[in-house]
C-alpha cells in the first residue's frame, strides 16, 4: 500500500494566538508520525517602520514561537532579551519609549530591512529569515504590498498606527473605525492562494477577528479563495465566556458593531453555505449554549475547553491537542492523528 500523501493544513493567523496553536498543531503531528505540509499565511497590518527598520509583529512572533525563541511569559519578542540599543535610542530621543525592540529582535528587523533595500519581496524575505530554523511550517505574509493598519480614535482625537493604540493606549481610547491603509491595492503574496485552494483543510487560529484575521482577508482575493476552496473551513473562537482570550479584542468588535461573544463571532464570519467563510467552529464548553444558534446560522459547532496549554493530561493530551483535534474532527480528519 503506498502511503497517504502528506495533510496539507493552511492557516491564516495574527500573533501569539495563531503562533501557539500553529505550533501545538505542528508538534502533534511531528509526534503521531503524520506527514503534513502547514502554510500559515499572517497578518501583516500592524507592520510599520520604527528608527529606520521594517517591524513585522506577527510574522516575528509565529516565526519565534516555531523557532523555539519566543519569550515564554510574553508570547512575543525573543527569550533571554536585553535592550541596550533601544536604550541608546531612547537616549538620543528617537523610537518609541511604550514600544521597546530587544537587541537580538533588531537583529531580525536589520536583516529584513537591509533585504528589503536590496529589492527582495517580503515574501523573499520572510522565507530568509525563517530558514534560519527548522519550523515545520512555510510562512507567508498576506502580501508583499505594505499594508498598515491605523485607528480612527473617537471623538476627534485623531488617527494612530495600530501598535499605538494598542500598545500605548491599551485600547482605552475608543475607536472609530480601523483603515487598513493600502489594502485595497495590495495584492495576495506568491503561494498565498494556492496555499488555500490546494489545502485539505484550511484552520482559523484563536486571531483577532477584526485586525488580524479581518485584515487578512481584506487583501483582495483572499475572501473570495476560502468561499470557493474545495477544503473545509474551521475557525477557534478568540472569545471565552464574552471576553478575549488574550488583548483586546473586545474593543476591537465594539468599533465594528460586533458583540463579544463566540456566536456573535461566529456569525460575524459567516456560514460558507451563506455566503460566509465557516463550515465550523469550536467555542468554549462554557459557551456551549452557542451551539444550537451556530446551527441554525449553518456552521457547524462543537463545545470543548479552548484554553491552550501544553501540560499533558491523563489520556496524553495537552490542552491544544484537544483543541487541535477537535478542529479536524469538525472535518472527518482527526483519523488521521489517532
């Protein structure tokens, strides 16, 4: 019998939520002996330019976090971190004092600068940059165009980038609206479609569903590539109990008229069969009275504890194994990992 051709996986994530489940995702199928190819296609709105160099938030943190460098604690930035050149920055009044880049982190941000400068697309870059370590996962951004996400701030206080809003003000101002500068034009990267109408199954990682995964699928032909993809579509909620996981993606839905809850989001994205992009959801067992609404909206749903963790429990499973399971359940393919 010739064996099974490797599960090809696709999933479009933003940061420390998409980076762990990626790499819950990963390490369970390096230990049941799956051959898999993951393409995670990522946000890249709340890229910017910061003293002179390209910052790419979530890409770094996904490349990180399957690196096995990430900060354990933060979820983002690198472990065993120190900050003398930004220190010095600071001291010469330039960067960010509320957004402070450790010293092997510029490292990353020079390099993809300086190739950036020769002509290399940030694709071409991405690729450079995590073929440094054995991920087990093809990186993408969403597109080689630039495209920044910047809040409208309520009551005339302006426009900021994202990562000010978030970051410096902790999203306590209100927002008006989000303008994802630039999307409009940008154009999906090389392998970002194709990633996502060859898969066999195409995974929502716990993002923020406004200005991660929203973002995403901004860029012309990405929405319209997962309504017509021969694979499944099956999202995690972000939301627990009516509050995020992690951030502030409760402000994030507030600005778009989007209650926080796992069915409102659900709903927010919408049935395939309507015209939407889910075919299935997981929500939290706390918010499996969800589950009936989602079924009637024509998303097919299933309760399970979301919190990830990686302490093994009696049956062998971590937390995001169950997670991770569960997803490809929703699609006939958790077979193949038993």
């Amino acid at each position: 019998m010739s064996p099974r051709p490797p599960l090809r996986i696709t999933l479009l994530a933003g940061g420390v939520g998409g980076a762990r489940f990626t790499r819950g995702l990963r390490d369970l199928l390096a230990r049941r002996g799956v051959p898999a190819e993951l393409t995670v296609v990522v946000n890249t709105g709340d890229d910017m330019w910061l003293d002179g160099l390209r910052v790419c938030p979530d890409l770094d943190t996904v490349m990180y976090t399957l690196a096995g460098v990430v900060h354990p604690e933060q979820g983002w930035g690198r472990e065993g971190e120190t900050t003398r050149v930004s220190a010095e920055l600071h001291a010469y009044g330039l960067g960010w004092p509320w957004f402070t880049l450790g010293d092997l982190d510029i490292a990353t941000h020079v390099a993809r600068t300086e190739l950036l400068r020769r002509g290399l697309p940030l694709s071409e870059v991405t690729a450079r940059l995590s073929g440094r370590w054995d991920l087990g996962a093809r990186l993408l951004p969403m597109s080689d165009q630039s495209v920044e996400t910047h809040v409208e701030l309520a009551d005339g206080f302006g426009v900021v980038h994202f990562e000010e809003w978030w970051v410096r003000l902790r999203a306590a101002t209100p927002a008006r609206r989000f303008v994802q500068v630039g999307v409009e034009e940008a154009v999906a990267a090389p392998g970002v479609l194709d990633a996502i109408a060859g898969a066999d199954v195409v995974l929502l990682p716990p993002s923020n569903p406004v200005v991660s995964i929203g973002t995403v699928l901004g860029v012309p032909g990405i929405r319209d590539a997962l309504r017509a993809t021969a694979a499944p579509v099956v999202g995690v909620a972000p939301i627990v109990g009516d509050a995020p996981v992690r951030g502030m993606a409760d402000a994030c839905l507030t600005t778009i008229g989007v209650e926080t809850t796992a069915l409102a989001v659900g709903e927010h994205y919408g049935a395939r069969s309507r015209g939407g992009l889910l075919d299935g959801w997981l929500v939290d067992d706390t918010d499996a009275d969800a589950v009936p609404a989602l079924a009637e909206a024509g998303i097919e749903a299933r309760a399970l504890p979301l919190l990830m963790g990686d302490d093994a429990g009696p049956d062998g499973l971590t937390a995001t194994d169950a997670i991770v399971l569960a997803a490809l359940d929703l699609v006939g393919l958790g077979s193949r990992l038993r």
